[in-house]
C-alpha cells in the first residue's frame, strides 16, 4: 500500500513522543523487534531468539537485531521507528527463564517467562492499538471546534485545532484559505452539523 507523505506527518503528530514515531500495531510495518543482548558471551541468546522468532512469526510481522550494533543503538532504532513492542534477550534474564517485552507507547518494562511470551504479546497487541485508538479520539476531540464564518476560521487555526465548518466546496475558495492561513481540507463529515448553515467563506447558503 501507498501512504502518502501527509498521512505520514499526521501518524507521527497523533502518535509520536520525544523518542521518535510510535505506530498503531495494526498498521506497523514491524510489530515486534527481538532484540538480542550480548550473544556472543551467551549462545543461549541467540538460540532463544531464533526460537521466539519462529513461535511468534506466524501471527506477527516481527524483525530480529543479531547485529554488531550496541543494545543502546539496538533499542534506539527500534523506538526511533516506532516498533509497537520489542523483546529483550539476554544472559541475565534467561538465566531466570525469562525475557523483557517492553511496550513503545508508554515504555513499560515487564519480565516475562519464555513459555507464556506468546499469550502476553497478544494481549499486549491488543492493549496497545486499544489505548492508542482512545487516546487519538480523546486528543481530536479536545481539539475540534466548530466554527461560522472565515474570520473565526482564521483566528482558531492560529491555535493548531481542527476546525468544523460549512463549505461549499470551491476549489477557488479552497486554495485562497490555503495561501492565507496554510490550513487544508481533510474530510467531509458523515454526520455533518454544518449541513444547514451558510458557507463560512462566501455566506452562500
């Protein structure tokens, strides 16, 4: 699928932290990220990862890093890029039996045995595109406001919010507010409040 540059800028301001884009799992090209931590000093971790890379791979879309590469610029690439969840693989931990999953969305951390990975990821999965979804609506609703004519469009649009107004749909008009105030169309509500008042920009009814 193609996803424009547009609706690419919208996912990183929706879902995006300090850290870097944080992406639904349902549309994450990569779901989870195994890393693995020191393997050279530990064959276990290697043999682990390779094991849960199997197990999991037939129900997630899921990248290993058996790279050269730091655990501190493993775990940078992985949240730079918005993996949903990663899973850590080290000597420490498997000598407990377990491995960390961590969540990219609020950057929890929980140890979790080797034989129930499968059953906490998937539940982990849902959690994440739940809140995520709950979190995007509740920050669109705060920021929507519904608005009559072009001077309170001009003066709301200063504030960064999203702006309900009627519109007759003028490609003249359309690209005037654009030269203006740098806002751009970006739906056409179903469930249209607007549908009996006149147009914001001409007063046409």
């Amino acid at each position: 699928a193609v996803v424009s540059t547009q609706s690419t800028g919208g996912l990183i301001m929706t879902h995006g932290d300090n850290r870097g884009i944080i992406i639904p799992p349902k549309i994450a090209p990569f779901q989870i990220d195994i890393i693995e931590i020191l393997p050279e000093k530990e064959p276990k971790v290697k043999e682990i990862s390779s094991n849960l890379f199997f197990e999991l791979s037939d129900s997630f879309r899921i990248r290993k890093d058996s790279s050269s590469k730091s655990f501190g610029k493993k775990i940078s690439q992985s949240e730079i890029e918005g993996t949903p969840i990663r899973i850590e693989i080290g000597p420490k931990d498997l000598k407990e039996n377990v491995v960390t999953i961590v969540r990219r969305d609020t950057l929890q951390k929980k140890k979790v045995f080797l034989n129930n990975v499968f059953s906490f990821v998937t539940k982990l999965f849902n959690d994440i595109q739940k809140s995520l979804f709950e979190k995007a609506k509740k920050r669109i609703k705060e920021k929507l406001i519904e608005i009559e004519n072009y001077d309170e469009f001009k003066e709301e649009i200063k504030n960064g919010v999203f702006l309900i107004a009627p519109f007759l749909g003028n490609e003249k008009d359309e690209e005037k507010i654009k030269k203006e105030t740098g806002a751009t169309s970006r739906c056409i509500l179903m469930e249209n409040s607007t549908k009996e008042k006149k147009c914001f920009i001409t007063g046409k009814p």
